[in-house]
C-alpha cells in the first residue's frame, strides 16, 4: 500500500472484515507501517468486535466519522444496499483526499454500476468495481477469516475510461491478500457468475427448500449421505444475501436457468425412455468437464491441469553415463489413437479400444468428441469404449472445441467438421496457433468448404457447417498424412470421389482403419481416393505400442556400451519405418522378433544391443518415413562416427516447434558439430566409446520430441544435461521418465519458476 494510506471498510461482515485481516496479514497498518484501516458499519457491536480482533484501527456506525482523507473506500454492504450507501459517500466526496479511489466486492456488476451513475452523476473515475470470489455460508466480522481470499479469483470491472493508477492500487490491495486478479467486462461478468455461482446457489436452496417440506423430511434427512451434503452445503449461506443477488441479477440468471432447464429436460426424457447411451453421453461428459474444469478454463493443454495447478515449469536434469537394459512396452501410438476415437465416434455400434494413448494429444481429440455428443468411456488403462453416434450423429459443441498441442487433431478434424450441419471452431496451446493450417484449409475450400483463418492460415480455424462438398482430386505439395487424412475423412462427405496423391509415401494408418470400419478406401501407386456418401461400421481396435515413442530407447539402447533392451509390441507398419532402416544402415545391432498383425497393422519386438555406429547421408525415401524420429536419430548422429547428411525436411521446420534450428541449437550448446540448412543439418558424430560431447542447459522450445532425444543425449554427455519446458512430454508419452528411469537413466525432474 503507498505510504500514509487511510483504508476505509465501509460494511464490516465477513468479507470486509476478512479484507481488513488479510491486509494486516500482509502488515497493512502493522509495526513502522503507517497505514490505518478504518470501517464503519451501522452495527455498533461488529466495529467493537473488529477493534479487539485487531482488525482494524477504528470505527464508527457513522459514514462521516471515518472518511476525512480517506484513500481507499471499500464498499463491502450487500448488493441492494449499494445505492443507498454510494449515495451517502457521494455527500463525504469533498473530505475525502483528492484522488480517493472507491471500489466495492458487490456478487453482480451492472446494477452496482447503475446505482454509481445515479449517486455520482456519472461514473467517477477512480471508482474500480470489483468482485472477489471467495465466501463462505458464515457471516459476521467474527467468522473473518485472513486467508478467505488466499488464491481465490477477484475479478474487476472497469470501464474504458477508469483511471489507470486507481485500477493498479486496487490490484495491488488484492494481491496483498493473496488473491489472483482478473479483468473483465461488467455484463460479461454479470452472465458468468450467473452460471458459476448464482445458478448453483438458487438449485440448491430450491433442493433443500423441496425436500424439507415433504413429510418424511426427518427420514430423509436421517439418511441424507454425501451427494446431499455436496449439493446443498451452499444452502446455508445467507438468505438476504441471495435475495439481493438474485434481484439484481435477474436477467443473466433467468437465462442460465432457462439453459439448466432445458438440459434438464433432456436428461429427464433419457430417464424416461431409459435412454443409456443418452444418460451415458451427458454424464461422462460431465464428469470429465468437472475434473478437467482448470485446464478446459485456462485453455491450457488438456491434462496440464496438474502442472498448471503449481505455476511452475518442468525441467530434465539427466546425469551422464548408464546403460540401458530390460524389457519394456511404451505407450499406444498417437497417430492410431486419434483415429481410433474419431472412427469410432462416427460408426454405427460400439468400438473397444485396447491399448489407448492417455497422452494430452489423444485426450483432446476423446474430449472434444464428448463435446459433440458422443458418450466415451474410459480410458481405464488404456481401454476406451466409444458409442458410435454414426456418420451424421454428432452434435454442435457448446464453444470453441480446444485440441491443445495437438496437430493430427486439428487437421484431422478440419476435415471432418467441414462436413457437418454445424459451425464449429478449433483452438489450440500456443505452440499449435502457430503452426500452418492453410495446408489443409486451402483443398478443403476447393471442396466447397467454408473456413476461416487467422492471418497467414493459422488457427483457429471457423468452420461452417451446412456446406455442400464435392469430391476432388488433390495432388499435394508435400507429403504429409494429416492432410492426406483430412480430405479422405472431407471425401466421406463429399459428392463423388475424392482422390489424393502424395509425393511420397506417408502413414496409412487411416487408409487401413477406415477399411477396417468397413469404408472402402483404394490405393493405385501414389493415389488414393474413396467415393463419399459411405457409413462406418464399429471395430474393435488394439493400438500397437508407437514406433516415435520406441525410437528414444532404440536411439538410447543404440548409443550407450553394454545396452541390451527389447521393445515389446512396437507397430512396424512400413510408413513408419524409416527409424528401423536408418539405424541399421547406421550399423545398429537391431532385430525385429515375434512379427505378428493386430487389427490390421504389423507389430514386432524390437530387440536392440550397443553396436559402434557410423554417420551415414540419410536416404530421400527415408525421410517422410522417419519424420518425427529426427530429434532422436539426431543424437544417434552425434554418436556415430561421421558425418551423418540430413537434406529434403523442411518439413522438421513445421512441427511442434522447428525442429531443425530446435535440435541444432541445443546441439551447439553441449558441443555437438553440426552445420543447419533450410531442409536439413550435418552433424559430425566423434564416434568414440567414452563421452561424445558437454553438458549444459538446452530449451526444449515446449516440443516433446526435443525433450525427449536431449534426455537420452545425457547418456553419453560428460557433464550434467538440463532441458527446460519438458512438460508437453506428457502430449505423447505420459510415462517416459518413468520408463527412461527403469531401463538405466539418471533422470532427475525440477520444477522452476
Ligand atoms: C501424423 C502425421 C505426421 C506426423 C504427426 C502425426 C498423423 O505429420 O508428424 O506426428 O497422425 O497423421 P504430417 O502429416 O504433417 O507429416
């Protein structure tokens, strides 16, 4: 607080008497801090109450008492009591300091603005209206309690014109309390709490109230367990109160409550018809909005809620040396997950899902499916049970759909949703806004289909619904599945056929699984194409274990004397191979055992020993088939002897991060040779049994790949390796440091500001 400050309370209940503890907390007022807080309230008992608690300095049930040289006025009364008082303080203006700044913690923002306007004349200036969300069902200065506001939100409503300095004192008096502060338009505030505190608050007075008066109250009661003691604790909170709340904001609740009715009905006739997919569909759906509310809030990645709850970020340190060895599965593979929920979403019956990613990039394409409708259960250990609601059954969602990190999900479903009768947009983490979505929207416009962009084709994407798609045939100008998926997935939508051709071979996997859900998908060389108008039948799905993920402990295993470890259940379809023929063109001692097919896709163990490695010029073909190994064949480079030659991927500059100047740069920095181009790198290898190069700190510029290839680097490092940003790992491979700490590495996790 600035020097001298006089703080006036004016209403000393719980919440401004717990202002007043929180900012003595904070030494407002306190030993060589010459600040007072003053109150006044018209209860002559709770002034004396907060005297001897220590709250505040002095008081009076008298306005004019305290406000002479007033700096802060805090307006703490109820809501309907707001005009009356602002009324009374307009009167006290002149004795005030000349740039008092007045605020208020009212539950409902327009009225509170309303009743200003009517005592002031207009809208002071230096008056910052603000809501604290904190509370408690207690009343009464007694109940203060000095950390009710501790990581709570307070939300603060100014308008254009409020002056800037009276907005930051306020801001600093709440965070003095330890509270987080937001800001946010008056009407908009009115609708949210409307439907986060209002609402809830009017159900569970109208439940309790419901279930009172009926005549068995007192068995009721008797056996009222959990659920009726959650639902209803907020219905002790203070009646006036609420009354007030409830007449100040009455439109915004009338609306909410119009929604919850309507929600409700649904619900109702579910119960009536015995509908299970129906009440299944509402209730996971709910369920995983609950516990997901954080991050779905904050936009963050999907299941950042657990790093997000501490601000701070995750680092790697890995300490050099080790081996690695032992028998290991890694998780389901990303690109088969995706697909395996948005198939199963659109088929007609109920697809089993064995073998699931639960990584953030898979969750988010599960969860925006939910949004649209679609009742999913799971993933428990990987199994997931998806309703299909057929090719025309999904819903409009009820906002932006938010795919977090996750590229497939956003080109994929670019594709399918420019086929629906319904608007959608799509969103994503920062690290997605800025990746290049005009690869798929500019064929997707050829189709007929109606996207918006951000500048330079960037998300969000706005997609239109209701659109008439016509087939077409698309020769694409680099060689990516996501866009290859995203038109067969538009085709199915289409009028007539919608063809495909692709400068070389990428992963097929939708080809397949859509063959396996009984759409017909055809191939001649590099073409293929489907005739739109088709239905998806449900099949079960076993998701081998991720090639991209397996590749950090073959590279790991490939690098460090005395390795030997099997990796069990890894799909080996041939678009994914590129990993397995580079490193044995590198000289790795590398078998393939146990080959086998699971639900239409090869598998094998791959079974990997320490062999010395040589750098090699990578093979073209090779590239499109390797595309997201890079980061760790990169490491297997540095440890060849050699130089290993990387050309025609520009591709790598195009992912989660870029990955060439991402690799190269960390690279440098722990003494890795290495020369950049704009489609590829040289990288000189010492090749030697003993440490290969430095340690240091490298960024992962929040690229799980980046992370994960420096972490294995720490192997053969002399010194300590750290990389910061690692905590998209979890996009793609949940249990890596778990799994990197089994096979033999010292890998150490560090939480930072
Ligand atoms: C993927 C295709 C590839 C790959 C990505 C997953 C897919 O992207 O890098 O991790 O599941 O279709 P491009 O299609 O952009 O090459």
């Amino acid at each position: 607080m600035p020097q001298s400050s006089r703080i006036v309370i004016v209403g000393l209940g719980l919440i401004g008497g717990s202002l007043a503890a929180a900012l003595r907390q904070a030494k407002v007022g306190q030993q060589g801090d010459d600040c007072v807080i003053l109150a006044c309230d018209p209860d002559a008992g709770e002034i004396r109450r907060g005297m001897d608690m220590g709250l505040i300095d002095n008081g009076s049930t008298c306005m004019g008492d305290v406000l002479d040289a007033a700096t802060l006025v805090v307006l703490a009364v109820p809501v309907l009591a707001m005009s009356s008082v602002m009324k009374a303080l307009a009167g006290y203006l002149s004795r005030m300091a000349p740039d008092v700044v007045i605020t208020d913690v009212g539950s409902t923002k327009a009225t509170i603005r309303e009743a200003a306007i009517e005592a002031f004349g207009e809208l002071p200036e230096r008056l910052v209206l603000g809501h604290p969300i904190a509370g408690s069902e207690k009343s009464g200065v007694a109940a203060s309690n000095p950390d009710l506001y501790r990581d709570h939100k307070v939300i603060l409503t100014p308008e254009q014109d409020t002056d800037e300095k009276a907005q930051r004192l306020v801001e600093t008096m709440w965070r003095m309390t330890g509270a987080e502060v937001l800001y946010m338009g008056v009407e908009r505030h009115d609708q949210v709490l409307a439907r986060t505190s209002h609402l809830p608050h009017l159900l569970a007075f109208s439940l309790v109230d419901t279930l009172a008066r009926q005549d068995e109250r007192l068995e009721i009661f008797r056996y009222a367990a959990g659920g009726f003691r959650d639902f209803t604790r907020i219905a002790g909170s203070d009646p006036v109160m609420w009354r007030d709340i409830f007449q100040a904001n009455r439109d915004a609740v009338l609306d909410a409550l119009d929604d919850f009715e309507n929600g409700l009905a649904v619900l109702r006739e579910a119960v009536i018809q015995g509908d299970s997919d129906g009440m299944l569909a509402t209730f996971d759906r709910a369920r995983h909005a609950r516990h997901y509310f954080e991050s779905l809030l904050n936009q963050t990645s999907y299941q950042a809620e657990y790093q997000m709850q501490e601000t701070a970020k995750l680092r790697y340190r890995v300490a050099p040396g080790g081996s690695v060895t032992g028998r290991i599965r890694v998780p389901g593979d990303k690109s088969i997950s995706h697909r395996s929920i948005m198939l199963g979403a659109l088929s007609e019956g109920v697809t089993e899902v064995s073998g699931f990613l639960e990584g953030e990039d898979s969750l988010a394409t599960l969860q925006a499916f939910r949004e649209m409708g679609v009742a999913i259960e799971g993933p428990h250990q990987g199994r997931v049970t998806i309703h299909g609601v057929g090719m025309r059954g999904l819903k409009k969602p009820a906002g932006p759909l938010y795919v977090g990190n996750a590229g497939t999900a956003m080109r994929l479903f670019a594709g399918l949703l420019a086929g629906q009768e319904f608007d959608t947009e799509l969103t994503g983490d920062t690290s997605l806004t800025r990746r290049p979505m005009g690869r798929v929207a500019d064929p997707l416009r050829l189709m007929g289909a109606v996207i918006e962009t951000s500048e330079g084709g960037r998300p969000p994407l706005k997609i239109k619904g209701e659109q008439r798609l016509n087939g077409i045939t698309y020769d694409m100008p680099m060689a990516s599945a996501q866009v290859k998926s995203c038109l067969l997935l538009a085709g199915m939508y289409a009028d007539g056929e919608t063809r495909v051709r692709e400068p070389a071979p990428t992963r097929d996997h939708t080809e397949r699984m859509l063959n396996g859900f009984g759409y017909p998908v055809e191939r001649e060389g590099d073409t293929c194409w489907l005739r739109g108008g088709g239905k998806l039948v449900a099949a079960p799905i076993d998701v081998p274990s991720d090639i991209s993920s397996a590749t950090f402990f073959l590279v790991a295993a490939a690098i460090t004397p005395g390795s030997d470890l099997l990796l069990e259940h890894v799909g080996i379809n041939p678009t994914r191979i590129g990993v397995i023929n580079i490193l044995k063109a590198m000289g790795a001692d590398l078998q393939l055992e146990n080959l086998r097919e699971v639900g239409g896709e090869p598998v094998a163990d791959l079974h990997i020993r320490y062999a010395p490695l040589k750098g090699i010029d990578i093979p073209q073909d090779q590239v499109p088939l390797a595309i997201d190994e890079f980061p760790a064949l990169f490491i297997a480079a540095a440890n060849a002897q050699g130089t290993t030659r990387l050309r025609g991927a520009e591709e790598l500059r195009v992912k989660e991060s870029d990955r060439l100047q991402s690799m190269a740069d960390g690279m440098t920095i722990i003494g890795i040779d290495n020369t950049l181009y704009d489609d590829g790198i040289d990288i000189v290898g010492k090749g030697g049994e003993g440490a290969n190069y430095g340690g240091g700190r490298v960024d992962s510029h929040e690229d799980h790949r980046i992370a994960m290839a420096f972490t294995i680097a720490g192997l053969r490092a002399s010194a300590p390796i750290e990389i910061d940003d690692c905590a998209n790992v979890a996009t793609s491979f949940p249990t890596f440091v778990e799994l990197t700490q089994k096979v033999g590495l010292s890998l150490e996790e560090v939480r930072y500001d």
